[in-house]
C-alpha cells in the first residue's frame, strides 16, 4: 500500500536552463549596435568634410602670403647673385654686372611655367 500522503511526484519534466537571450533580444541588440555605429561614422564624415573644408580655405588664404614670400626671396638672391658678379668680375674693364650677357633686352624670369 502506499504510504501516507502519497508517493513523492515523478520528475517526467525536462529540467533545462535557459542558454542566453533570445532571438529578438539579439536582434535588437545588433540593431542599436549598428545604429549607434552608423551615427558614429556619420559625425566623422562631417568632422572630416569640416576639417578638410579648413585646410583647403587656409590654404586659399596662405597662398597670397606665400607668393609674397617667394618674390622676397627671388629678389634677396637676385641682389646676393649681382653683388657676387659685382665683386667676381671687378676687374673686368667694361663689364658692367647684370647687364644681359646675350645683349638682349626683354626680362626673362628664371622660372618657367608650363601649362598643358
């Protein structure tokens, strides 16, 4: 017979944990991952597109300044080249320094610009 109370309940049922979250959890997840990942890239592109529109506006404004510059030096070394003629070539009757050795008038600059 059995005993009082009754027989202890037959474990029939499967006992398993549950193995992580679940499929729309994980979805949701990747998505707010991917969506935050997107917006971080988009704020570099701006930043980049901000940073690159300054350097090329600095540039724009640096090249007056650095023509300037260049022109400043051309004539520095232009004078340093006659004083050295002047000083080579003093005593040379009739040489007279940076007259052209050509005898041709027309200024040439000494730098060429090709445009094709």
């Amino acid at each position: 017979m059995p005993p009082p109370g009754g027989f202890n309940a037959i474990k029939y049922k499967r006992n398993l944990p549950l193995r992580g979250p679940s499929g729309l959890v994980i979805l949701g997840g990747v998505t707010a991952v991917c969506t935050w990942g997107f917006y971080r890239v988009g704020k570099g592109n701006l930043e980049k597109r901000e940073l690159e529109r300054e350097k090329v506006w600095s540039r724009i404004h640096l090249v007056p300044m650095m023509l300037a510059e260049g022109d400043r030096d051309a004539y520095r070394r232009q004078q340093a080249a006659l004083e050295r003629e002047k000083a080579i070539m003093k005593d040379v009757p009739g040489w007279e320094a940076g007259k052209s050795v050509y005898n041709n008038p027309r200024y040439r600059s000494g730098e060429w610009i090709v445009v094709l």
